[in-house]
C-alpha cells in the first residue's frame, strides 16, 4: 500500500469546484419543493460556498452558470468572493432556456438564432475576463427528436464553426470544456451525445479545447474509467462534473449511487497522470429534497473518499499481478484499496490541516442553516430559471 503520507500530501493537492446552483432550489418537472434560506443572489451563493470550503478545505472555487448568475459587475463578485477565501471558477454557458432555441442553438437551421446563441458564447469569455476564470464549460441541449427533423451532418458543420469562433475569442490562458451527454433534451439524437463527438471537436480546435466528463451523462452500463483512461492518453481530458444517476441524468450527490465506480474513475486519474491542475473536479449536481450545504459537504467527502482510496493502491503489486498474468491476485490488489475505511485517515489528515475531523458534524454546530433562514427572508430565490 502507498505510505499514508503520500496520500495525505496528494489530498492537500486536490480542489474541488461547487457549483452555484447546487445552493439553490431545484427539482423535476413535477415539482420544486423550495427550502427556506436559500440564496437569493449570486453573491448569498458564494456566502454558501465559503462554508463548504471552511469544513472541507478543498472547495477554494464556485462555478457560475450565465445567466442565471449575473450581475452588473464581475469584478465586484469576483472581489466578493476573495474576501470570503474563494476564487470565481468555471464560467458556464447557457444556450437551452430560451424560446428561440426550441430546434437548437449554434446547430439552429437559422443564421440568426445560431448568432444570437454565438453572442452568448463570446460573452461568457468577456465575462471569464472580468472573473479571472479559466474556463468556459459548454453544453448544447442541441439535438432532435425525430429522425430526418433536421441534417445531422449540417449540424455538425454548424456547431464546428462557432466552437472554432468561440475558440478564436479565448485568451492564451482560457480553455473550452466540451461537455457531451447522450439524451434530454432531445430524444432521437444529440449533436454532442459522447465523448468520441466532443474529442473530434476538441481535436480539430486545439490544444485549449478539452473534453469534459459529466459521470451522469452516460447509457447505463457505460464504463466511464474506461473513456477517462482513454481521455488522458491523449492528453483531452479537461475535467469532470461530478453527480451520481440510478436512471437518467439524476444530478444526485456524487458517490452515492455507485461509490465503486467513483473509485474506479479516480484510479483512472491517479494511474494516468490526472492529478494536476489541468484536470477541473468539479460537481454537477441538484439537491431536491436534501439540504443543500449538506449535501455539498457530503459529495465533497466522498469525492475525497474515493481518492484517497484509488491513492492507496498498491500499484507495484498490482503491476506485478498484471505482469504474471495473475487475475485475481490484480483484482485483488486494486479492491483492497477500494475496501479501505479511508475515514480515519481523512480525519487525521482534516486535523493536521487545521480543519475539524468531521465536516458534516462541525457545519451543523456552526448555526450557519439556522441564520439564513432567519436572515434571508424575502426576495426570491437565485439560480435556476432565474
Ligand atoms: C446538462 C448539465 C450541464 C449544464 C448543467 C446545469 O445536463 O450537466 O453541465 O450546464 O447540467
Ligand atoms: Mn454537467
Ligand atoms: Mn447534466
């Protein structure tokens, strides 16, 4: 097994990236059920967020989905979240909540819908400008739900000539991350339904366009490792959105429905190299009926769980294994990594970085849920929809 103190050093390392919206309301389409003191603005949102990241220690950023988080000012929300110890992250674009994208945004047959989606784009970057964020997340909800609705091939022509404008805006320090997912909205196809879509794209574009994995926009049975393994071979990986799926895309806490195939992801990282800055963990995720910080807390935990563990597989043992050919002695070697309680060594890590053992418990006791629900009163909330 690693030494505990190689593990201890490679979590300090590590940062994981909450999203604005995960401390908002949400939902299905059959219901929001609201929570009191939820955020009413952007700025209320990092106030959130600066509470995951005291407990946790590793959620020094918060990702930004335009427009349900502007403001006038960018600079002045960047400062904001300075002053609570955080750093403004992922600028995200939102090209799937207006009317006039009913058949599509940059893949719409119409010049001036593809424009408009375009203008969107580039103002994300002049927004990544005034945040200091590094990269633009792109998802396209672009698709179509019958066959011969629209050209599939026309489409992809369209969507390669706004990522390559959208690639010509961007600074020399700010990437593309595109994000493919399989369905919904669109239900007969998808013009970025996997991975093998959005690294052509990514390829064609260059080397600051990189593939984003969101683990819950995959056909059951996909393994994700698998495509995460093959991504960094070819140096394309930009990132992750975290979340776990029992169905569709469920958007629930990460590793909560298949912490195995969580750790079998990390060691995928750990074994290719993607521990560095060039590889964004970022969540993806909603919290219907669960409390929202919490729930933060808890997926930021786990996400430190599964990492911890695929850092302590013993990877001479297992090459040998692999070497000789020896099947089980190697899938032993990778499960008993995975069936390590790596909670005690997360505790003793958390103390001697100055933060409390228990994350979840010390949130609790801080009165942070009591306050805003006393203090956020009217208004409405921010975030989706908004
Ligand atoms: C699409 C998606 C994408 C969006 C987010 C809200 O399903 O994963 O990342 O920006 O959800
Ligand atoms: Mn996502
Ligand atoms: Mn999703």
């Amino acid at each position: 097994m690693t030494p505990s103190s190689a593990v201890k050093a490679a979590l300090s390392a590590q940062a994981i990236e909450t999203p604005s919206w995960a401390y908002g309301n949400s939902g299905t389409r059959f219901k929001v059920f609201a929570q009191q003191g939820v955020p009413r603005t952007p700025q209320e949102k990092l106030d959130d967020a600066a509470r995951v990241h005291e407990h946790t220690g590793v959620a020094p950023t918060v990702a930004l989905h335009i427009p349900w988080d502007r403001v006038d000012d960018y600079a002045a929300l960047a400062e904001h979240a300075r002053a609570r110890g955080l750093k403004l992250g992922t600028i995200n674009s939102n090209v799937f909540q207006d009317d006039d994208y009913k058949l599509g945004s940059v893949t719409h047959p119409d010049p001036a819908v593809r424009r408009k989606a375009l203008g969107h784009l580039l103002e994300c970057v002049d927004i990544m400008d005034a945040t200091g964020s590094r990269d633009l997340k792109l998802w396209f909800s672009d698709g179509t739900n019958y066959p011969g609705q629209d050209d599939i091939r026309s489409r992809q022509d369209r969507l390669s000539e706004a990522l390559a404008a959208v690639y010509e805006r961007l600074g020399d320090e700010q990437r593309i991350l595109l994000e493919y997912k399989f369905f919904e909205p669109a239900f007969y196809m998808t013009d970025v339904p996997d991975w093998g879509t959005a690294y052509a794209h990514c390829l064609k574009l260059g080397p600051k366009a990189q593939v984003v994995v969101d683990t819950g926009h995959h056909a059951p049975g996909t393994n994700i490792e698998f495509i995460v393994a093959t991504l960094l071979r070819e140096g394309k990986l930009g990132g992750f959105d975290f979340n776990s799926r029992f169905y569709a895309d469920d958007d629930l806490m990460v590793g909560a429905a298949d912490p195995f195939q969580l750790f079998r992801i990390m060691y995928e990282v750990v074994r290719g190299g993607g521990f560095s800055p060039d590889v964004a963990f970022m969540l993806d995720q909603c919290h219907n009926i669960e409390p929202k910080i919490p729930a933060i807390i808890r997926s930021v935990m786990n996400v430190q769980e599964a990492t911890a563990k695929a850092l302590l597989v013993d990877a001479e043992a297992l090459a040998k294994a692999q070497r000789e050919g020896d099947v089980l002695g190697a899938n032993e070697a990778l499960m008993d990594a995975y069936h390590t309680d790596v909670r005690p060594l997360l505790a003793e890590w958390r103390e001697e970085s100055g933060l409390d053992p228990n994350p979840m418990a010390a949130y609790r006791r801080s009165g942070w849920a009591e306050r805003i629900v006393a203090e956020r009163q009217g208004g409405q909330q921010a975030g989706w929809g908004a």
